[in-house]
C-alpha cells in the first residue's frame, strides 16, 4: 500500500507524542494535533481526510471558505480551527466555517462573535490569545488582563475553553509554555493551544492540549 507522505508524516509525529508521553509519565493524556493546511490545497489535504484526521487549521478566513466549504460538507467529522489574526468585519464567515476560533484577542471581535453566533446558533469554541512575549506587533491580551478579558467573554456566552499562545521566535519556547500553563490553571480553563512543528514535543511538559502542526506534516510553504 502507498502511504502519501503528510499520512506518514502524521504518524510519526503520533509516535513521537506517544513516546515522549510516556517518558513523562502521564495518562490520561491524549493532546489533539491540528494539521494546518494553511497554504495548501484540496488535494494535498484529501490524504490525511481519508485517512481519517479530523482537525485542520488555516490562518485566514477568505482561504478557509474557498478550500472547506464544500469539504466540509463531504467530511462530517471535520473541526476546522480559525489560527489567524481575525478581523471583526470578517468574524460572520468565521462563524460560517470554523469550529474553533484560536485568535480571539479583543471585545469588539468577541461582541461581534457572539452576535454571530446567537443569530446563527452555531456551536464555536473558542481560545484566548495572549500576547506572553510583549511583542508589539504580534496580537494577544495582555497576560494581566486575561482574568477581565475572559469574564466579559463569558457574560457575552461565548465559549471559552482555552487558552492559546504564539511564543516570540529565536527564544526558547519552554518558559512561555510554562507561563501560559500557569495563567490558563489560574482561570481554570481545561484547554492549552500551544506548540508548533519546532516545539511541539517542548509543549507537551506543560500539558498542551492542542498542538498545531504546519510543516511537519505538509512540508515547507513556499508562500
Ligand atoms: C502556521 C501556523 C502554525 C503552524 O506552523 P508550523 O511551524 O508550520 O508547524 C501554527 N500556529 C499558527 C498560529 C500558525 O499561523
């Protein structure tokens, strides 16, 4: 049989996860690996849904209608995860094609989600970004305003599961893993989205939930 190279890939990667949870020592353990396909097309993706993967990522609204609309119709099983910077005037079709929205990092977005999400009874989980390295560009709340930021949320009734960060680059992962462990135990949310091709296996000492996983299972982008 001809396994395509991103199932092989997958599939490693699992092996590695497994190994490296047993040289932790936890059970009970059992993180989710989102393949983010952002870049690629149907039929690089076509593979790992008959393979049977159920999660997939993208980065931007606009690609994820294109490339899932229909798929998702064909593949039921599908949760698709919103990993990129969300706009509010975008926020209606992200309700429309994703399951989970990563990037949430304002009200306005959360008010506007929520408007979405009661008009069209939609089910969309959600994670709170957090901005742990201070960088200015990069989007995120500030780490002292997650208690404030997520009590709004909950008033509007979004719901929250997690928390989700992208660590600054060229720095070790492993102390901003250990901060968003610490902040997301403090508002005693039961998700971590953090983790990424290079550091995946560093994210799982700190008990993440949802690793996202580009590179290492599709290959390189090339834009
Ligand atoms: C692209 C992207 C990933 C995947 O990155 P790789 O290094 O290719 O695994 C993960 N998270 C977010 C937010 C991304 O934009």
């Amino acid at each position: 049989m001809n396994m395509h190279h991103t199932e092989s890939n997958l599939i490693e990667i699992k092996n590695k996860i497994k190994d490296k949870i047993n040289l932790l020592s936890l059970d009970q353990y059992n993180p989710k690996i989102i393949a983010v396909s952002k870049t690629f097309k149907k039929q690089d993706i076509l593979p790992l849904l008959n393979y049977g993967h159920c999660d997939f990522g993208e980065n931007k609204v606009q690609e994820a209608l294109l490339k899932w609309s229909e798929l998702k119709h064909k593949y039921k099983n599908v949760k698709l995860h919103m990993l990129g910077k969300l706009q509010t005037n975008k926020a209606k079709f992200a309700v429309e094609v994703f399951d989970f929205i990563h990037s949430l990092d304002n009200l306005k977005l959360a008010n506007k989600l929520a408007n979405e999400i009661h008009k069209k009874d939609k089910k969309v989980k959600m994670f709170i970004q957090i901005n742990l390295g201070g960088e200015k560009q990069k989007s995120g709340i500030e780490p002292n305003d997650l208690e404030m930021f997520y009590k709004n949320c909950l008033s509007l009734k979004l719901d929250i599961v997690g928390t989700m960060c992208i660590p600054p680059d060229n720095q070790d992962p492993k102390s901003f893993f250990k901060d968003l462990l610490y902040l997301n135990e403090k508002v005693k949310l039961s998700e971590i989205s953090m983790g990424m091709t290079n550091d995946y296996l560093d994210a799982l000492e700190y008990r993440s939930t949802y690793l996202r996983i580009g590179t290492g299972i599709f290959g390189k982008r090339t834009n």
